[in-house]
C-alpha cells in the first residue's frame, strides 16, 4: 500500500495580525463614525421594505476572497444605509437597550477569544467572571448567597428555563424519566399582563394553555391576590396540580409590578415555584432607589432580568439567578461520555452545561461585566432613575395636552397614551375609530425617522408607548415625540376620519 501524502498546510483561514488589524481598523471606523452620528444625520430608522433591504444586502457568497476595501464598503452600507438605531436618542420602542460603549468592546474580545461557557476548563476565567457577576446581582437583590444561576440568552429563555425547573420539583414524580403522561394536569399562574413567553413556554414544556391560568388584575394592573388563590382552590378541587406562580416585576405594557412579597406568601403556603419575570424592570430592583417597589423579589425561587434591556448592554444576555444550585443540576444535568471531570484532582469549577438546557454558550458576560467596571455602579443609578423621571415628564405633558390623553399611570420608564382629536374626546363611539388612528400613528412614527415608539394594547384600547432603555434619551426626545404625535395625528385625522366616523 502507498503511504498517504503527507498533506501541505492550508492556511487560507489563518489570518495573520496584520490582516486581523486591517479589518479591526475597518470596523473600528465604521463603529466610531456610527457613534459620531446617532445623535446627528443618522434617522432612528428608516422606510425600507424587506425586498429593498433584501436586494441591497443579499450578496453571493464569492467562491475567492472579497478585496477589504469592497468588504469595508459592503459593512459601511449595512450599517448606514440599511440598519435602524436602537442606540439613536429617538428609540423608546419595545424594551431594547441602547448598547452600552463597553460593552460593544468587549464582545469583541470575547468573540477573539472565543470561549465555550458550557465548559468551565474551555473558559476559566469567563466562567470565573460569570459568576460574579451572578453573586453581584443576587445580592443587590437580596437574595441567599448560595444563589447560582447564568446568563443566558434573553428573557425568554430565562421563563422556559424557569418553569423547567418549576416542573422538575413540584409535578410529584419524575418527569425527566417518566415524561409528561405519568402524572395529573400541572397548572401555572400569571397574570392577564405576564409576557408571552410564559405562555409559551408552558406550552413547550407540555403544559400547555390548558395548564396556564391568566389572573385578573387590579385598576394597577397588578395580579389580584386574592383572584391567584381562588384559582389554584380551584384547581385543586379539581384533581389539577399548581406547580408554579409568575410574579411579573415590570409588565411589558405598562410596567406594573406585581405584589411579589403577597405571591411569595402564597407559594409558601401551597408548596408552589415563585419565579420572577423581572426582564424588564428587575434591573431598577437592583438600585438603592426603587428597590422598595419590589419588595418581595429576595423570596423567589428564581428571577430574570435581563441586562441587555434596562442595564443598556448589546444583544444578547439575560440573567438567571435561582436559589440554589442543586435545583438546577437534579432539572438539567447529563452525563456526556467524552466528557470526563476530576474535581479534585483539576480543581476545576462547575460546568454550565450541566445546569442549564444549553451546551456551548458564548461569553455574554462579558460585556455586562466590562460594562459595569467601565461606568460603575452609580452611574446605572442615576441613568435608571432618570429614565423613571424622563417617563414621568412626558406623562405630564400627556395630561397637560387637550389632544393627548394618558392610557395608564407611568411604571417604570414607561408611558402609555393616545392622540385624540378634541372633538372626539370621551365619545364613546369613536373608540374603535381612536385604535385605528393611533395604530396607523404609531406606524408613521415608527417609519419618519425621528422618533420610534411602540404600543400597548391597555385594558382593550391602542396606545402608544415609550419605553426608554437608552441612556441617550433626554427630554427634548420628549418633547419631540409629543410634536411628531400631534402633527401626525392632526394629518392622519383629517385623512382617516372621513371614512370611518360621520
Ligand atoms: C416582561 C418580559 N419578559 C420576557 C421578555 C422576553 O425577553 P427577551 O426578549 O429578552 O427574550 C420580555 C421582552 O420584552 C419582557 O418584557
């Protein structure tokens, strides 16, 4: 038999410094040159329809290199023509941090470095950083110091992970064995203004809507106390068992927060999982200025947040932090077997991918943890607090309009109202008519460049929300956003109208 030819190198891949430091320095560029104009020529978004987007950016793959000056020019186009700003002052819409500096920076280093975070010998000091971060956030907020937990994608993730575990240590058998057949009907309570992703992650975790009980809220649109136990009665009664209550600390709608010490008494009374849903307001309990509002958060099971909305950190990380870590190995740990561990003869630390339904993760904490020693703490005091106050001030000036009308008190760094012509103030009938004109409001907004706000549906009625998670809001977005609404609303009206109401 002829031996093998030895094979030759193939370094095409293995770009040296050199090169590394010519397309660093493009990109560099590119991300100053977005900085200088966030705040200047840049719209916060722009009238492009996905077939546009599409035929401008879609490439073919070349089957040979792309010369770096067309690669650069290709990324300038993304980024500047193609691209809407969630960083730009004018973005208040849905719940998407601004992206901190830092943090940008430091998931650069964290893509070079490129550690595996499912394995703590793939990434020691990452792992080591995680967690932290983690004992940081569990005690600002109270919670035990056995506390573990990760980060991890989003808020979504965290709720499915959540209720998981919620499923592992109260169904009362062994679900991971024996599957979702073996035992009654689980049931999980929320209130009617928890986020979607409850639902749906009841529904992947074969609950199903069937296993979802939506619970009526106060004039605050806080989960009733009262109504949570009359259900899981309820439940009871009938043969269904309660795993699980999810206290919302900051609705996505308005930011109300649920009486979370209230739930966390009934969880103790009936044996159940208190997670909390704190994506979007659990960063404020971290400060020393609204931390009272969540009073109650140190008692739960387990708690999101997510940094990457209201810690203002790039995409994506979100936290999980539960009680204690034994919870999470008896929910998710496996057994690989070209994964061996001798603790004690490596003194190596616990590996994420027993603890969680990940295995290779990314080093997300990175930027949360680079972005904290960059800015310190108390300039994510004052920040949070300042979006509380900018959401109250354009409250105000909602109230103070004749042609604006407040739809829910402010929560948070959020606020929710709708433009309403004098003449069809409280008209009862005009009501449809007022969803109407304020969704096709919100939708010429959102397409005029300058401001970007989204909505939320309050107590059956549209209306426009701002949302700030973005340190480069100010009040003059305020007032902005309440110029664009009336000088929109007014056109749109004397189009809309004529057809619709008499
Ligand atoms: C209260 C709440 N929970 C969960 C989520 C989902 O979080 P993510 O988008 O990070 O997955 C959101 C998103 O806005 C939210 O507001």
């Amino acid at each position: 038999m002829t031996p093998t030819t030895r094979p030759t190198p193939e370094r095409a891949l293995d770009w040296t410094p050199a090169e590394a430091r010519a397309l660093g320095d493009e990109a560099l560029d590119i991300w100053v040159e977005l900085l200088e104009r966030l705040r200047d020529d840049l719209p916060v978004a722009r009238n492009r329809s996905a077939a546009q987007v599409s035929e401008a950016v879609g490439l073919e793959i070349p089957s040979q290199p792309m010369p770096l000056d067309d690669l650069a020019a290709y990324l300038r186009r993304v980024v500047f023509d193609e691209s809407m700003y969630p960083g730009h002052p004018g973005f208040v819409a849905y719940i998407s941090g601004a992206g901190t500096v830092p943090g940008a920076a430091a998931d650069l280093i964290a893509a070079g470095l490129n550690q595996n975070t499912g394995g703590w010998r793939l990434s020691p000091a990452a792992s080591e950083i995680e967690q932290h971060l983690i004992r940081w956030f569990a005690a600002r907020l109270g919670m035990p110091m056995s506390s573990s937990g990760y980060i991890t994608t989003g808020g979504a993730m965290v709720n499915f992970i959540a209720l998981a575990l919620a499923r592992t240590h109260h169904a009362g058998w062994d679900v991971r064995a024996d599957g979702m057949l073996a035992g009654p009907q689980l049931s999980v309570y929320v209130s009617s203004e928890v986020h979607d992703t409850v639902d749906r992650a009841a529904q992947m975790l074969g609950l199903g809507d069937a296993g979802i009980r939506h619970i009526h809220t106060d004039g605050e649109l806080r989960m009733e106390v009262d109504a949570l136990r009359a259900a899981i009665e309820q439940d009871l009664a009938a043969g269904i068992r309660p795993i699980a209550v999810v206290g919302s600390a900051g609705t996505t709608g308005t930011g109300a927060i649920d009486p979370l010490d209230a739930i966390a008494d009934v969880c103790t009374e009936y044996g159940l999982w208190f997670h909390v849903d704190g994506a979007y307001g659990g960063a404020a309990a971290l400060t020393d200025a609204l931390r009272h509002l969540f009073t109650g958060i140190e008692r739960a099971d387990s708690v999101g947040f997510d940094p990457h909305k209201w810690l203002y950190t790039p995409m994506a990380g979100a936290c999980l932090l539960v009680r204690d870590q034994t919870l999470l190995e008896e929910a998710f740990a496996v057994h690989a077997t070209y994964i061996v561990d001798d603790d004690e003869h490596t003194g190596w630390g616990a590996d994420v991918y027993t603890l969680s339904p990940h295995f290779s993760r990314s080093f997300a904490a990175l930027k949360i943890w680079v972005s904290l020693l960059a800015h310190g703490w108390d300039a994510y005091e004052r920040r949070i607090t300042h979006d509380v106050a900018l959401a109250r001030y354009l409250h105000d000036a909602v109230v103070a309009h004749p042609e604006l009308e407040a739809i829910a008190a402010p929560g948070l760094s959020i606020t929710c109202f709708r433009f309403v012509p004098p003449d069809l103030a409280g008209r009862v009938e005009a009501d449809r008519y007022l969803d109407e004109l304020n969704e096709r409001l919100m939708f010429d907004l959102q397409l005029g460049g300058r401001v970007f706000p989204s909505n939320a549906i309050v107590g059956g009625r549209f209306a426009l929300r701002s949302c700030i998670v973005n340190f480069r809001t100010e009040a003059d977005t305020m007032d902005e956003l309440i110029s664009e609404t009336l000088r929109l609303g007014r056109g749109l009206d004397a189009e809309l109208r004529p057809e619709v109401l008499p």
